[in-house]
C-alpha cells in the first residue's frame, strides 16, 4: 500500500474491492472486527470456511487475505494477535462479526507519527471529500 493512500487526505475509495473479491471465484464473507470491551470497531475482513475454522481452532482471529488469495492469521507477523472472544452471525448468515480482545496495542498495519502500530484501521474522518487523521491516531 501506498503511504499517500494510507496517510493522505485525498478521498480515494475503492469502490471494485467486492468485484475484485468477486473475480477470485473464492466464497468469503465479510468479518467485522469489534473490541470486545470498547465496542469500537477495529477492522472490516473477510473469511472463508478455512479462515473461520482456524479462528474456531486456535481463538485467536484469522482470515482469508483477499490480496493475497491466502489464510491470514492475524498477528503472525506484527504479533498484533486479536484474542477471540465471541464469534457471532448475521440474521442472514452473509457476514460475521468477531469480538476480540487485542493482546497488544495494536491492530492496524500503519503506524502513527510515533511509530506506534494503530488500534483500528478507522483513524481517518471525512468531511466534504477530506481525510482527516483523528487527534488519538496521529
């Protein structure tokens, strides 16, 4: 990803992410991520019946990267790991919603002007077509 997609203020959304999903012929779903305590929303995903599976197994959120056409176990990298709390559906079983507690601070991939890993990937606010980094994500 690009630092200016990432950390700019020009609106850029990719409004053929679900085509592109679509186009891989794999069956996800999406996953929102919420913090178990806080309610606040950390990060959008998706999973397929192997990412769910492993979650289920090893209680700790992974997914189905739809970049890279993979599982992703999140943290197995960043050792960001989102401990699996609650798994819950939808009312018509088209997207789940996993209540996770973080074990570190972290769960974005972008870091903020400290260097610090971001708690969500929602740190930026819009407001007639800008992108504003929130005071607490800067």
């Amino acid at each position: 990803m690009s630092t200016h997609l990432e950390e700019g203020s020009e609106l850029t959304l990719d409004f053929t992410k679900l085509q592109k999903i679509a186009a891989t012929g794999i069956p996800v779903l999406p996953v929102i991520v919420q913090h178990a305590e806080t309610k606040e929303v950390l990060v959008l995903a998706y999973a397929n019946e192997v990412a769910l599976q492993e979650t289920l197994k090893r209680q700790v959120a992974c997914f189905w990267s739809t970049s890279r056409n993979k599982l992703w176990i999140k943290g197995d990298t960043s050792g960001d790991y989102l401990d699996l709390v609650e798994v819950r559906v939808n009312c018509e079983q088209n997207s789940l919603l996993y209540l996770v507690r973080p074990r570190q601070a972290g769960v974005c991939h972008t870091k903020d002007s400290h260097g610090h890993t971001r708690h969500t990937c929602y740190y930026r606010a819009l407001n007639q077509n800008q992108l504003t980094i929130l005071p607490e994500h800067i």
